[in-house]
C-alpha cells in the first residue's frame, strides 16, 4: 500500500548483491551522471528494474540528485527494499527537512515491517507538514492498517477531514472515522 508512493517518485540500489557500478556502461554516447540516467530511463522502460537502479546509482553518484527519485522507484521495482531504505536514509541524513522523503522512508518501514521506525518517520513527516492532507491521509492509514492503533489513526483521519473535506480520501476518511465511534 505505501509503496504506492514511490510509483510517483521513480527508482534504487545499493552495492550489495549486484555488479559494481563501476562495471556500467552507458547505453548513449554519453558517459556523464546524465547518460548514466537516461540509461536507467531506458531499463526501466524495458521493464528491467534491477539493471535501471544500477545506472540510478551510478548518475546520483555522479552528482545527478534528481536521479534520486528514479533510484528509490527502480529499487521497489525489484523488490530490493532495503537498498530503497539505505538511500533513502542517507538522502535524509544529507537533508533531515526533506518531509516526502522522510514520508517515504516511514511508508518504506511499515511495508517492510519496521512499525516502530515507520512510526517515527511518519509522525515526524505529519508533524513538519500539518497543513498536507496527503501526509495526513497517509499517517491515519498507517495507523489504521499496519499499527492497529484506530485512535491515533482517527486523529489524522480528522486532520486530513479539516484539510481537505472534498478529497480523494475523504469518503474513505469518513468512513474510518464512522468505525471507530461505533
């Protein structure tokens, strides 16, 4: 459900378990951090994840930050989920404001099982961005299905009500809201 974040985002991997980065070659002309992505845009529309995260890495290592995204993305492609946090991690510890990272990283958590750290990124995330409905919406869901805790779900569900009374959650918002009085 919260990898559904990353789909908007794009890609990711890490140097355990795979060739080294070094071992690449550019598919373009272009050996530069920006070959190196348009490399990876051209595996992952391939469908090859896995080889795409590998040229993520080499272009956000090069200096390409908006490789970062596509990184994330090719990770949860292929399923290397604890590649996606690795990065994620050290991209957050380069920017510690950077609140649809840590959203992110916190959904990352809890569809890995992680519900105490999930926990904290995801309130943090709700915290630094109170006015967000979608950081609202996205809380009160991991509170509501992977925390099983309807209370601190019903407050977020409530925030995100006050925010966005029309939005693309509120029917499902109410709703919730509706369970956990009765």
């Amino acid at each position: 459900m919260f990898l559904l974040l990353i789909a908007g985002c794009a890609g990711c991997a890490g140097s355990r378990g795979r060739e080294a980065s070094g071992s690449l070659q550019p598919t373009s002309a272009d050996p530069t951090a920006q070959g190196w992505s348009t490399a990876g845009d051209e595996h992952m529309k391939r469908g090859d994840a896995s080889r795409a995260a590998q040229y993520y890495e080499a272009a956000f290592r090069g200096g390409d930050g908006k490789s970062l995204p596509k990184l994330l993305a090719a990770c949860v492609g292929s399923q290397q989920y604890a590649l996606a946090i690795e990065h994620a991690e050290a991209a957050l510890a380069r920017d510690p404001s950077n609140t649809p990272l840590r959203l992110l990283l916190g959904s990352l958590y809890g569809d890995t099982g992680e519900l105490a750290r999930a926990r904290q990124h995801l309130e943090l995330a709700a915290s630094e961005a109170p006015t967000d409905p979608r950081v609202q919406f996205t809380v009160a869901i991991f509170f509501r299905d992977e925390a099983h805790d309807p209370a601190r779900a019903h407050a977020y569900f409530q925030s995100y009500l006050t925010l966005s009374p029309a939005g693309a959650g509120a029917r499902e918002a109410a709703a919730s809201l509706m369970k956990t009085v009765e």
